[in-house]
C-alpha cells in the first residue's frame, strides 16, 4: 500500500465531504438529534431479571425465603454463592441484574419477632430493569412476609428488605440508555457515510477516472475510510460530549479506553459501508441497505433496548455477529461500572477482529469490482 496515494485518496474525499455543505450538517447533526430524542423520550419493560443468592443463615426460614425467589417467575436464580464476592462478580460479567443476601441472624430475628433483614443488591447500569426488578423483589419479600404472618410463623415485623443499587444509584434511565445509544449512534452514521462513496463515484461517472490511476484497490478503499473516519469521530466525540455534560452520564472509567474502543468499532463500520458501497452503482440502494444492516441490529440485537437473555435462542445466535453488542457493554461498562481492559478485553478483541475482516472483504470485493 503507497502511502502518497492513500494520502490523495484521502484528501480527495475530505474536499468533497467539506464541500458538499447539506451531507455534512446533516451528518453532524444527526447524532444530537438522535440522543435527545431517545434520552428523553426512551421507557424500557423486563421479564426474568437474573438473580444471585447468598443465604448466611442456611435455616429453613432462610430457604423458605429463597425457594421464593427461585419459584418466582419474575426472577431467574443463576447462581447461590456464599459471599459478596461472587455477586459483583456475577454483576461485572452481566450474568446477574439481583443480589440477595439473607444475614446470618435472619432466623433468629424472624423467630424472635425482631425485624429480619434481607438485602437486595441491585446493578444500576440498566437503570429501568433495576427499578422493575426493585418493585419485583420489595413485592415478593412483603408478599411472602404477609404470608408468614398469617401462618403465625412471625410476629409484625417479620421481614424488611433493605435495598443498595450499585453502579446507578439513583436508577436514573439516562444513565443507562445514552452509552448504549452512542453505539447506535456510531454505528448508523459509520455505514451510511461510507456506504454511498463508491456508488457515487458511479454515478457521477469519475470511478472510471480513478481507475485509470496507479491506485490500488485496498488503498482507494483506505483513503476513503481516512476521510470519513474523522468525520465519524467528529460525531462521536459529540455525541460522548452531549452524553456527559448535557445528561450527566457519569464517566467512571478510562476515557482512553472507551476511545479506543469507539475508533476500532467506528472503523469496522466504516469499512461494512464500503463493502456494501462496492456492490451497487445506485446510491438508494446503498442507502437503503445500508439502513437495514446498521440501524436495526444495532437497535433490536445489540441489547441497547431489549435483553438478550429474553430473545428466542435463534435470535440470541444471530445476536452473536452483531459489532454492536460488544461495543455497547464496552460502553456501558466503562461508564457506569468504571471496569476496564481486564474484563473488557474480549470485547475489544471481537471489534478488532470485526474491524480487520470487514476491510479485508471491503477491499478484496473493490478489487474483484474494478478488475
């Protein structure tokens, strides 16, 4: 690859994106519209919200209490551990939304007719499944308490729930929704600014003049993604800006990190707009396409709105290829968690490995094009 080449390429395109004054407002405008529209306006519902046990007391009352939870259909029990350990754990890795802990002295208090604590530890980075799950936990103890009650098993009061959110204490649902809408974000903009390149170039009829020139496939396709990656960064540096000084995300981890992060995914998006740019000389078709594999996975399949967990197996499979999952718990987890590459690492692993690919095809399919 020529360096001076890619460099014209490059040059050559950032001319036209400067110059075509309407494309590039509504480019950089997009992304704020976007946020304020879906923080603003957003609502989530849930349904078998993941939970984790720790029973310290290990009496029947304690069990009783457990089996509660374990037969409810609004929780789904993934694990009873015996410390506080394995609950962050579980939490960090997303396997868990609930911790409940039942202390050591639950039996006794709840014989004695004393108040019998039950603490419920809930995630906070989805702030909306926090809240549900909250009125879900605080519903189950005060319905299973009431029950208790009227069997004599305890004298008033018998249990009080005692709530602690981690990650989003106040359970607000900006928190949650704007780190997750920044991948959207990123997403959409990357394949629709890079997707209508190429088909431009045929129809304005200059691509035949680009291939009378030494250039070579994979560096017309770098220096086009050179252009467009700093018109993507532009948007996504404000679309981070909006999300923490206009809503209030608190940004608990490494800036850096998530910055890495959002250019490898921003570049494996750039180059799915060219792979689809290069298979059609019509710009509406590109477009259109370009719309349907980027803004609906990313919306329906990257756990932004809907869990995962809660999808048909086949659609949690195909949920498996889609970059912007894993650039989404990048986010979410850099954000409201403050983790970093230690448990992030896999995922920034998949984008890089996304990115490589998606230009590797982009370039080989510019080639068989042009051949």
């Amino acid at each position: 690859m020529n360096f001076r080449r890619t460099r014209a390429i490059a040059r050559k395109e950032l001319l036209h994106i400067l110059r075509d004054t309407r494309s590039l407002m509504a480019a950089l405008t997009q992304p704020i519209m976007i946020l304020l529209l879906f923080g603003y306006a957003l609502s989530l519902d849930v349904d078998q919200v993941p939970a984790v046990i720790f029973d310290a007391d290990h009496s029947a009352e304690s069990g009783s209490l457990a089996r509660e939870f374990r037969g409810s259909r609004y929780f789904k029990v993934v694990e009873e551990t015996d410390n506080y350990a394995a609950i962050e754990r579980a939490m960090d890795q997303r396997r868990a939304m609930v911790g409940v802990v039942i202390p050591t002295d639950y039996s006794e208090n709840l014989l004695q007719g004393k108040a019998a604590n039950v603490q419920i530890l809930l995630d906070g980075t989805d702030s909306n499944t926090a809240s549900i799950a909250l009125g879900y936990a605080e519903g189950l103890v005060q319905t299973y308490s009431r029950r208790m009650h009227e069997q004599g098993t305890s004298k008033p009061p018998p249990v009080d729930a005692r709530v602690r959110v981690w990650y989003n204490t106040d359970l607000v649902s900006r928190n949650y929704i704007v780190p997750g809408l920044i991948g959207v974000i990123t997403m959409i903009i990357a394949a629709l600014l890079t997707s209508l390149c190429i088909a431009r170039e045929w129809e304005n009829g200059t691509m035949e003049q680009l291939l009378s020139t030494p250039v070579r496939p994979a560096e017309l396709a770098m220096g086009k993604l050179v252009a467009y990656f700093a018109l993507g960064l532009t948007d996504m540096l404000i679309a981070m800006f909006v999300g923490i000084y206009i809503f209030d995300v608190p940004l608990k981890g490494s800036f850096p990190l998530l910055l890495l992060s959002a250019c490898v995914f921003l570049f494996g998006g750039l180059a799915w707009g060219i792979f689809i740019s290069v298979g059609y000389r019509n710009q509406l078709t590109t477009y259109q396409i370009g719309t349907f594999t980027s803004f609906l996975p990313a919306y329906l399949l990257s756990g932004f709105i809907y869990s995962i967990a809660n999808m048909p197996i086949i659609i949690q499979i195909i949920a498996i290829f889609v970059p912007a999952r894993y650039f989404i718990n990048i986010a979410k987890g850099i954000f409201l968690k403050g983790i970093g590459l230690e448990l992030l690492w896999f995922d920034l692993l998949l984008l890089v490995g996304y990115a490589i690919m998606m230009f590797y095809f982009a370039a080989r399919r510019l080639r068989q094009k042009v051949a």
